[in-house]
C-alpha cells in the first residue's frame, strides 16, 4: 500500500502555491519571471508556450471539426470529442458522495468540489474585504476589483481590462473591430 502521508509540498516563494514535484514548482515559476511570448495574431501574450499554442487553435485557426448537435467548431478532432463527452452525452464520471453532483472528466474538480463546498476550504483570503477563494488565481483576479486596476490594454484601440478573458472577448467582439475601424477612418481623414 502506498502513502501519501510523506510527501513534502513545495511551495512558490512568490505567490504560496502548493506543488507536489519539483517540475510542476518550476513550470510554475514560469508565470513569475516576467518573459511573455506574444501572438503574432492579436495582442495578447503567454507566459506558457502551451498557453500560447492552445490560444492560436482555439482562436485564430481554421476550425475543421464541427459539432453535429449544437455547431459549434473545434480546430482539434480530440477537442470536440471531449465537448461531446462532456456537453452531449450526459455521462458523469466521478459523483461527489454528499450531494448530487457529479464531473464529466476531471478528478480534480470533484476534489475541489468537497473541499470548497462540503469542508468550506478556501484558503485564499482577501485583506481587503475578507472573502475567500479557491485559488490563489481567483484571488489575484478578484483583488483587482478593489483597486481598479486594468493591467489588459487592446494593442489596437487602447481599452483597458481588469480580465485577459474580457480583452479577449473585446478582441473577437464586433465592438473591437467597429472601433478598430473607426479609429482607421479618423487617422485617414486628417
């Protein structure tokens, strides 16, 4: 029998995240170095190469595979083989033992799913107003709410996000491409 009493955590110096293994602690450092990888399509930038590719799929790549029940695309065949898993067919693999609740795919999810709503485990704590997240992400997101802070600028027409999610929707929305092409107008009539 294996266990898992032993094993040491290691812990991000900068932010307090947990990691089980020295590869997932370093590949965790990668989003403090500072280094961003930009896409040579939009504006926005990585600090994962792998955050970066799935970007380019899931975003400026031609979407070959197509969902038969609602349409919607996928450039990846694995990709819309798991929206049909877990949108379709109705299968929910791990079933939480306290409520009805159950996740299509991901383990982790219905372990985060006791801790933060049958154990109340939300160990990220806002000074500010003293609210609790599940994760450190969640947090850092949140406290941007008390401080205003924008920190996504559109490369193109100068709006800010408190979200990279909002900058992103922006970038693919109508409303950008109106304001991009107003602003092209403006600049060719002086």
């Amino acid at each position: 029998m294996i266990c898992h009493a032993n094993i040491k955590e290691l812990v991000c110096t900068i932010c307090g995240i947990q990691k089980a293994t020295r590869t997932e602690l370093r590949n965790h450092m990668i989003i403090h170095s500072g280094k961003k990888l930009s896409c040579k399509f939009c504006p926005l930038k990585f600090a994962r190469g792998n955050s970066l590719k799935q970007h380019v799929r899931a975003v400026h790549q031609e979407k070959k595979y197509c969902c038969t029940k609602c349409n919607k695309a996928f450039t990846l065949y694995e990709s819309l083989r798991y929206h049909l898993l877990l949108v379709h067919s109705g299968k929910r693999r791990y079933a939480c033992s306290k409520c009805p609740k159950r996740y299509t795919n991901y383990l982790h999810d219905l372990k985060n799913h006791v801790n933060v709503v049958h154990k109340g485990v939300k160990d990220n704590y806002c000074d500010t107003c003293k609210k609790s997240f599940l994760t450190a992400s969640i947090l850092r997101s949140h406290l941007l709410t008390h401080t205003g802070e924008k920190p996504h600028k559109c490369k193109e027409c100068g709006k800010r996000f408190s979200k990279r999610s909002n900058l992103l929707k922006h970038f693919q929305s109508k409303s950008h491409l109106k304001s991009k092409s107003e602003g092209k107008a403006k600049r060719s009539s002086k």
